[in-house]
C-alpha cells in the first residue's frame, strides 16, 4: 500500500478511509492492520513511540508464544515488521532504536504502553468517515517509558555513512524528496 504523504495536510483516516483512499502512514496502516488481527480473533493492540527532532511511529503488536512482534508500515526499510521474538514491550521498542535517527542523531526516546483499540467505538477508528483525531490524542497521552537515560544520550554514536546511505532507500518517492523520507 502507498504512502499517505498527506499532501492536502495532516490525516488520521479510519480503516474506512485507508481503504477508500489505497494509501496510508503508519497509524493508519496500524488501524488496518489492527482491525485485521482482531477479526482473526485476537486483540487489536498498538504502541506509540516518540522521537524528539523526528516523527513518531505507531506499530501493531502481535503476540506468538509468549512473545511480542510487530507490523509495521514505513516508508523505510528500518521501521516495518518484528518477528515475534521479544520478550517485553521494551525488547521490541528497543528493535527500533539503532535505526530511528534523524539528521545523523539517534531519536527514538518513549514507547507506551500497548494500547487496546477495543476502548474506542468501532465507528471512531473503524468505520469513521471523518479523521480520527480523539484515538490518535488518546495513544498520545497513554503511559509511556524512556527507552534511554538522559545520561547515556551523551554516549549514542551516530549511523555510520553506510547506513545515512541505507537511509536515503525510500519505497515510494513523493514530488518533494524530503517528505518521501519523513515517513
């Protein structure tokens, strides 16, 4: 599926809207992909992590045997899918963490709590025409936990020139090259 690189401004689309419109960024994609999970009989979880200087990212989680993986819809290479091998919640954020950088700094700071869709009304992220601005501020104010001290962001070293090359690997290009890269 496309990227939603929301030309006409910032969107929240619904399951009804992602599939209406055949593009998506990751909240989006996390709808769907929840939704998906749950008509298969299983909780429709997500998790929200933050970046300072950088775009968040909202992933779906899955558990198998006890242990969590994710889905995942990015532009990039580096923040899609995770097998279901971590153990905790912040295993799997932690996944991410190497590869979340922006402008040659390491960025990812929080991941949440996960947070079930099944306290939202089907029709607000579902089936919702409109944008579904109240679920995206819900996951935003949901419990979350630093992914590092304060003390160790002296000590990150920066991506390499390998991965700034990896880096610039996009799936779908847009008209402007850096929004092609924001997602």
């Amino acid at each position: 599926m496309p990227a939603n690189f929301e030309p006409n401004g910032d969107t929240l689309r619904s399951v009804r809207g992602v599939l209406h419109h055949r593009e998506a960024h990751c909240l989006e994609a996390a709808f769907v992909a929840a939704c998906a999970l749950w008509l298969h009989g299983e909780p429709p979880l997500v998790m929200d992590l933050t970046a300072k200087g950088d775009s968040d990212h909202v992933v779906t989680l899955f558990r198998r045997d006890g242990c969590w993986g994710a889905i995942s819809k990015s532009n990039h290479a580096w923040l899609r899918w995770r097998d279901p091998v971590y153990r905790s919640l912040r295993e799997l954020a932690m996944s991410y963490f190497h590869e979340y950088f922006n402008n040659g700094r390491k960025t990812l700071r929080t991941y949440s709590t996960s947070i079930d869709l099944r306290r939202f009304a089907p029709d607000t992220w579902i089936t919702n025409a409109e944008d579904c601005w109240d679920v995206g501020a819900a996951l935003d104010d949901a419990r979350h936990y630093p992914v590092i001290k304060p003390t160790q962001r002296r000590w990150l070293m920066p991506p390499d020139t390998t991965v700034l090359k990896a880096d610039d690997i996009v799936q779908y290009e847009s008209r402007d090259r850096k929004t092609a890269r924001k997602y």
